[in-house]
C-alpha cells in the first residue's frame, strides 16, 4: 500500500450508520505511521543504528542487530529500502543466472548461496537462460538497470557484448560451474573437461573397451560441449582405434524419461557398448531402472556410469558409479567471495577450483 494514499475500507449502509455515530473514520494518513525514530525509542539506540543496522547490518554488533530486529517486528516498521538504498548506494540484491532453474545441481548451488547472503540481508533476483547466449545478454542489461551489488552467473561462455558489459559495471561478478583462464571477475568451479577424463580413464582401467558417452548436447550448453569433447579426446588417447559413440537427447528434458530412451537408443545404435557413460546421474538412474524392468544386468550385461553424485546416485540398485562435483560448496564459496567484495571486506578477484572426485560403486 503506498504510504500517504487515503485507504477506506468499504462498508455496508448499516456500517456506514454505526461508523457515523462512532465519530470520524480513520485514515491511513489520520492514523501515526510508524517511524525510523519510533524504532529507535523502542530500541533504546539512536537512530542511526536503526538506520545502520538496516543498511550495513554486518556493521553493527549482533547484540545491537537483534535488538532492532526485534524492535522492528515489535512496531510492525516497515523500512524504505528505496530511499536507504539510493542514500547508501547499495541495492542489497544480487543478480543469478542460471541455464536451468529446475536443474537440481543449480538449485543446490543456489540453496549454498542464499545460506551465506540472506543472513547479511541481500535478496536474490534469479534469471533463466535457458541456454541461450542472446537471452543471458538480455537479462543481465535487464538486472544491470536494477543496479544489483553482485552477479552470480553459471557458465563462462558468453556473448561479447555481455563480458563488455558486466565488466565495465565495476559490480563484483562470480561465474561458477567451470574453469577458464580468462574470467570476467572471480571464479568458482571445477574441470568439466578433467572431470570426464577421469571417468573415462576410471573405466579403461577397470576392463572395459567399448564406451559410449549419452547425454543432452543442445547448442548453447557449453559444458556439455566440453565434456563431450573430453569424452572423444580421452577414447582416442585410450582406446586407440575404437570408435567415437555418442548418443545425443538434443533438447529433450533432463529428467529419467529421457535416460530410459538413452538406454534403448544406445543399445540400438551401438549394440557393443560394454559401458555406458551419461552426462548427468539424472539420465543414468532413469537408465538403471529401465535396465532392471527389461532384465538387463547392470553391470554384467551393461556398465553404466552417471555425473553429479545427486543423492538418488546412492540409493539406486545397482548404486551408481559417477563423478561427485560440488554443487552446494560451488554457492557457498561464491556467496562468500560476492559478500567479501559487496561490503569492501576485500579486494581480492579469485580463482578456485573446487575440484572433482570419482565415485566408484557398483553400477561400474
């Protein structure tokens, strides 16, 4: 409700009467609105450590920030954020891009990030990209008119004009989810490309010669793009003469339907496949099940291996066999590098690879 308007609840003729008698109706602006002031007087501290307390809490002692925390529930304030961000410059929002909302591995990430930035009071305006370039340069000249105190983007592929843009806003940015030797700011993440190399030198040295990789390779998805070109650098180097298999569910959704039409199309097109190797534990546990519905044994008749370590990796039957990146630490450690920067703790620009690790169970 804006502050000032003249708000009067409707009334029936019958109340109209027994208003009248009662005297003058109220007014949102006839009634105190609680201020600033108000809050400190309640509080016992000035007004300025209200102030304080709401713009730069990490300023203030934990003793004092409750105290006014409590005082503002205690007389129903509501702070305008509008004036204390543009006397502070500061918006207490950070933008975050991702590729996929509904992806798990970013909601973890996202889960990590809020953890470290919602207790020092900044909100998250979340965009999807859907995996296009063009339209994550829309939306950070969209987010950039909001003047965000940060950028939490996932990938380090992008449009020249976006790099040009998030660079020339002096905002802190953290891009995630891959190495680079070139970021735009900060970086936090791992190795797609190291990543598949070793599950691919994982199952070259437990026997098996006849992989094939599975997964979605849509344009745009320049993760993807690496693994899968890990995938084929690291067969020719290992398995010299072998073929080059590679089953691609285009833009079909990451879900366990689409790992069961994987499983068929792969045994379809490469029969010989002795181990199957999918881009996300997603399509692999949807293959597992289908495999165990059409008495396929995994992995006697079929190895089969998955990306992600997501926590239905360790309740499958077969368990499953896959590459454990950080997904929630990826959010954590950003939250901390953007919160460090924001408040002018620090200055550093970083690069840290979180690393990977191999999960060996019984699907491999």
């Amino acid at each position: 409700m804006t502050p000032g308007l003249e708000v009067v609840a409707d009334l029936d003729p019958a109340a109209d009467l027994e208003a009248a008698a009662a005297g003058p109706r109220l007014t949102r602006r006839s009634t105190q609105t609680v201020t600033l002031n108000d809050v400190a007087v309640h509080a016992g501290v000035s007004p300025q450590t209200v102030s304080r307390s709401i713009r730069a809490p990490e300023l203030v002692s934990e003793f004092t920030l409750e105290r006014v925390r409590s005082s503002i529930a205690a007389t129903g304030y509501v702070p305008n954020l509008a004036a204390s961000n543009l006397a502070s410059n500061r918006s207490m929002t950070v933008a975050v891009l991702v590729p996929d909302v509904s992806a798990s591995v970013f909601a973890d990430a996202l889960h990590g990030l809020e953890e470290v930035l919602g207790p020092a009071g900044y909100q998250l305006f979340l965009g999807s990209t859907g995996y296009r370039p063009s339209h994550e340069e829309d939306l950070v000249r969209s987010f950039l008119g909001r003047r965000p105190d940060g950028f939490f983007i996932v990938g380090t592929t992008h449009t020249e004009r976006t790099t040009h843009l998030l660079r020339e806003s002096k905002v802190p940015v953290v891009e995630t989810w891959e190495m680079t030797d070139a970021p735009i700011d900060s970086l936090v993440g791992f190795s797609n490309h190291d990543a598949i190399r070793a599950i691919v030198e994982y199952a070259h040295g437990r026997g098996y010669r006849h992989p094939t990789f599975a997964g979605s390779l849509q344009t745009g998805d320049f993760r993807a793009a690496k693994r899968r070109a890990a995938f084929e650098e690291t067969v020719a180097e290992l398995f010299p003469g072998e073929a080059i298999r590679v089953v691609d569910s285009g833009t079909a959704r990451v879900d366990l339907e689409t790992g069961k039409a994987l499983l068929h199309q792969a045994r379809s097109l490469h029969p010989e496949t002795d181990v199957l190797m999918f881009a996300s534990d997603v399509f692999a546990a949807g293959a597992i099940l289908e495999a165990g519905r059409q008495g396929i044994s995994v992995p006697g008749d079929l190895a089969i291996t998955g990306f992600g370590d997501f926590e239905l990796a360790r309740y499958l039957a077969p368990t499953l066999t896959t590459v454990s990146a950080p997904n929630r630490e990826i959010g954590t450690v950003a939250g901390e590098l953007l919160l460090q920067r924001m408040t002018h703790r620090s200055d550093d620009v970083r690069r840290v690879d979180l690393g990977f690790a191999v999960v060996a169970r019984e699907s491999a």
